[in-house]
C-alpha cells in the first residue's frame, strides 16, 4: 500500500489546492487503513485507501462547514467552558504526557520526522534536507510514528 503514497497526495493535493493538507490527510488514511479492526485481508488496497482519503476529506470539510454558521458567542463560550474545567485540564496534561511517552519511546529520526511535520509544519522535502535521508523515509517514519502514538494510548488508556 506504500506505494500508493505519492500518487495519493498527488490526487489530494490537485483536489485541495494544499499540498500540506493533502499529505496530513494521506497519513491519517495510512494510520485508519493500518488499525482498522477487520483480519480481513482488503482486496483492493488502492481503492480502499483513495475511499478513506476522501471520506476523512468529507468530514473535514464538514466540521468546517459546521463551524463557520456556528454563532460566535458559542465559540467563545465553548472555550470558556472548555478552558475552565480542572478535570478537563487534567484529563489533556495526562494525555500529552502519554503522548509524549510514546514519543520518547520512538528512535530518534522517526520521533523528528514526526515533530518536524506535526509541530513546525515542515514538508517531506524540508524533513528530509534537514535529517540527511530520503523523502519516501520521512514519510515512513512519519506514519508509523502516528501508529505507534495511537497503540501505546489505545493501551494506556485501556482500565
């Protein structure tokens, strides 16, 4: 399925005009084919991915969609609320601590890979100039990275 990368973002990036959009939604379509829960083998990988692309691009643009006839006293409420709970905070600092625990338990390129893209917004071609290693390993790392960060909270999270 690898080799459907490039040609995904390709057909992405024609469609939304934003190569970096393009590429996020490419990973997250890798990281739900990679854990969906189904053994049953996909009989056509190609096809599955490009429907998984373009239903997470459905439901992006529906939250978007959502959110802009949204009232702006709701948005400002929202985050009031979401902001003054102590349980809330609690709940997201144990959650980036999880995250960054399975960070922490990455090799060193592929935990930068990740945070190079996820942080700074860097693309492939910048990640992979600055690490010294090819393009189509930048990605590997970046996907398996979001894999890895998934399993270990999915277990963290587990009573």
């Amino acid at each position: 399925m690898e080799n459907y990368y490039r040609e995904l973002v390709c057909f992405l990036n024609a469609k939304l005009g934003n190569r970096q959009v393009a590429e996020d939604v490419v990973h997250d379509a890798y990281v739900r084919v990679l854990e969906r829960a189904s053994d049953t083998p996909i009989d056509q990988p190609r096809a599955f991915l490009y429907r998984t692309a373009l239903n997470l691009v459905i439901d992006g643009h529906r939250r978007n969609a959502l959110r802009q006839v949204e009232p702006l006293e709701v948005l400002d409420a929202e985050e009031r609320f979401a902001n003054a709970s102590p349980h809330a905070t609690h709940d997201h600092t144990q959650r980036l601590q999880m995250l960054e625990r399975a960070l922490a338990e990455l090799p060193a390129v592929c935990r930068d890979s990740f945070l190079l893209r996820k942080l700074d917004g860097l693309s492939h071609a910048q990640i992979a100039e600055r690490l010294g290693i090819s393009r189509s390993l930048v990605e590997k790392h970046i996907v398996n990275a979001m894999k890895h960060c998934r399993v270990r909270m999915r277990e963290w999270d587990a009573p």
